[in-house]
C-alpha cells in the first residue's frame, strides 16, 4: 500500500491507464512489462513510450507548477521511493492482461502434407 499518496496506486494507475488509451491507443503494446519500472525515468511507463519521464509529462500536459502532483495522480509517480514498486506491480497487472485478451486470436495450424510417394516397407527411397 502506498504510504504517502493522495490517490490509492490502484486507482491512480487506472487514472493513468484511461488516460493513455485517449491519448495513446494502443500504449501498451509499446510498453516491456520486463523492463518496466516505475521508479526509472527511462524504464517506467512514460519512458518507454516517451523517452524519458519528463518527456511523457510534456507530451500529456500533466507538467507545470504541479507536474509532480499530477504524476501522482496518474499513477506515474509516487511519493516515496517504497512504492515504487507497487506501481510496478499495478501496471504490470494491467500490461499483462491486456496483451494476454488481445493475443489470444485463433491459431490456424497447417496440416502436414505428404507429397511423397507410398513406399512398400523394405524399400529404400533416395530423395
């Protein structure tokens, strides 16, 4: 649990998550959930999507006077380096699941083709 936020990492992350899927459709498919970690400026969310966290900021016009607050409550953000790793864990669930729904389409599998001719047993066939 987050011990400093104003807003639950849970429903700041979501914050988060609605506001890239209007800003940025299909975010997540950008986003290494292996890689990610919130508490670096270039692996977190923004980071990977942005090049930097100040960038992503920018880029979402949640930098100014209060760029930091807003990043809290987005759920970019926290404000002690413990929860970090809460937000990791938030936006992993999130990142995972949706590339887990959006993965999961019909496979066709190829069925095998034997264009070779019948051979009697005992008979040896060059190729």
């Amino acid at each position: 649990m987050c011990t400093a936020c104003e807003v639950p990492p849970a429903e700041a992350v979501q914050r988060g998550v609605a506001l890239l899927d209007e800003k940025r459709p299909d975010w997540w498919k950008e986003v290494d959930p292996d890689r990610l970690s919130m508490g670096s400026p270039w692996s977190c969310t923004l980071g990977q999507l942005y090049g930097s966290y100040g960038t992503g900021l920018k880029e979402l016009e949640l930098l100014g006077a209060f760029g930091r607050s807003l990043g809290v409550k987005y759920g970019f953000y926290a404000m002690s380096f413990e929860d970090y790793d809460e937000l990791t864990r938030l936006w992993r669930l999130e990142i995972n699941s949706r590339l887990n729904i959006k993965s999961i389409e019909p496979i066709t599998v190829p069925q095998p083709v034997n264009d070779l001719p019948e051979v009697e047993a005992g008979h040896l066939v060059l190729l």
